[in-house]
C-alpha cells in the first residue's frame, strides 16, 4: 500500500491526525490478520470514516475484515444480510448479531459520509 496516497488522503480529510492514526492502526491489524496489505480502494472510505469517527476507526483495528467492506462498491448501498442459521447456542447467535450491529453501524456512517441517500 502506497504510504503517500494515504498521507495525501489523510491531508484532505476532515481530521488528519484522527484519520492516519486510526488508519494505520487498522490497516496494521487488516495485514496482521490477513499477511498481506489492504486493497487501494479502501483507503478512500477508510481515511473519511476514520477522520469523522475514533469510535468506527478502533472498531475497524478491532475487526480488520471491516477494513476489505469499505472497499466494496456495493457494502454502503446495501445491507448486509444476518445469516442465523445453524445458530442453535444463544452466545453464538449474540456474537452473530453484534457483529452484523458492528457491519451495519459502518455501513450507514459510511454512507451518511459519503452523502449516498437513505431509502425511506
């Protein structure tokens, strides 16, 4: 990954300290997890939900597989589905929908920043 793409990213984003900190803390656990570096197309919506939330930013070092969502055209235009089946134990099924809570929350903020609209 490119370091000065995500610097010139950061520079133009709303908080650029907010924006390379909580971006290299997620893109450093993404390539801890996966051993390999993010696609460039994250950069873009990683850097702008970094620099509008800390709270998205350690949420994404907390879950680095978030990080590859932002770089799918279609995760801000669509919800995720919650797949629940095969679920029998009840602490399964609550990690299950936690993280579905986690995808969703990213995915509206993601959208919401990017000014996409909100189906009524």
């Amino acid at each position: 990954m490119p370091a000065p793409d995500l610097l010139r990213f950061c520079k133009e984003s709303a908080d650029p300290d907010g924006a390379l900190a909580g971006s290299v803390r997620a893109l450093a656990a993404r390539k801890d997890r996966y051993g390999r570096p993010a696609a460039r197309e994250t950069l873009p919506p990683l850097v702008r939900v970094c620099a509008a939330s800390k709270f998205l930013a350690q949420l994404l070092a907390a879950r680095p597989r978030l990080v590859d969502l932002l770089g799918s055209s279609r995760f801000p235009r669509r919800p995720t589905p919650l797949r629940t089946s095969g679920l029998s134990e009840s602490g399964a099924l609550a990690r299950r929908l936690r993280r579905h809570k986690q995808a969703e929350v990213l995915r509206i903020a993601l959208r919401d920043l990017t000014g996409l609209p909100f189906r009524k």
